[in-house]
C-alpha cells in the first residue's frame, strides 16, 4: 500500500484506490480531510495559520496550505478539478490542540478552527465530523475509496470518524 504522509502546511490529494494519506503529530495545526467516494478521491491539508500575516505576499506560497483560506481554496479546486461535486464530499476536521493555559480566542488552535469552520459554511460545505482542541497531539490517517478516517491519540488509541 503506497502511504504519503501530508506535512505541516502541504496538502495531497489522490484517486488511486487503497493509497493511505497521513498526517502526523497535528499539535495546533488542524487537518481538513476530505473525501469523494461517488469520484473515489481522498485529500488532506494540514492547516498552520488562520491567515498570512499582512505583510507577506500570499504569491510567495504558492502551492502551500499555510492558511485556512488559501489551503481550503486549493483543496477543494483540486478536488472539483478531479470532476468531484461539492455535495458529494465528505469532509472532517482534526487537530487544533490547546497545550498551554491562555484565552480560547487566542490559542492559535482554536483561531484556525474557527477560521476554516467560517469559510467552510460561508461555501455550504458540511462538516461530517471533527476531533479537535484539547491538550491531545493526534494524528490522522485516511484510505482513498474507503469510507471515514482514523485519528490516532497519544497512547495509540484509536478513534474512527
């Protein structure tokens, strides 16, 4: 079984039946998962900032999940580009940990929650599932053409969305 593994800031997407995407050791990244099983497409990306500082020129990323905006905008046109139907994907959200005591609104976790939780329901798109915030450093793992993700907590214990 091919395995990719999506780090912090990147994104995959791939309709190979039984290939497994993963990302690993989330922290207060947030993972948005998706997949298309009428297209059998499976896709992730690994979510770092709620948005680009000001000063920096989004061009300089290019090709990058850094933010909530500009990951979920290129994972989803990748995914529509592959002929998926926006009502046709299924999508989860993972991750966002808060390890340190501070304000929810502050903790960078919960900004990014919220962030792509905000442009996912300004575009429609439902939320099949979430495991997020916490002081839990999860996983996650998905198999194009197979239904739901695993999220792996600390302790190798397993949790099927």
């Amino acid at each position: 079984m091919t395995n990719i593994v999506v780090k912090k800031g990147n994104l995959a997407i791939n309709n190979s039946p039984g290939v497994r995407l993963e990302a690993k050791s989330l922290g207060s990244t947030l993972c948005v998962c998706v997949q298309d099983q009428v297209s059998v497409c499976a896709g992730m990306a690994v979510i770092v900032l709620p948005r680009l500082p000001s000063s920096d020129d989004p061009r300089d990323f290019k090709g990058m999940a850094l933010d909530a905006a500009g990951g979920l905008a290129m994972l989803f046109h990748r995914f529509l580009g592959k002929g998926s139907k926006k009502e046709d994907l299924k999508v989860w959200l993972v991750g966002a940990a808060r390890f340190i005591e501070e304000p929810v609104d502050i903790g960078l976790g919960a900004q990014i929650y919220t962030a792509a939780k905000t442009i996912l329901a300004g575009n429609g798109v439902t939320i099949h599932g979430e495991h997020v915030g916490g002081p839990h450093n999860r996983s996650v793992r998905m198999v194009v053409g197979v239904d739901g993700i695993d999220v792996t907590l600390p302790g190798s214990m397993e949790v099927n969305l």
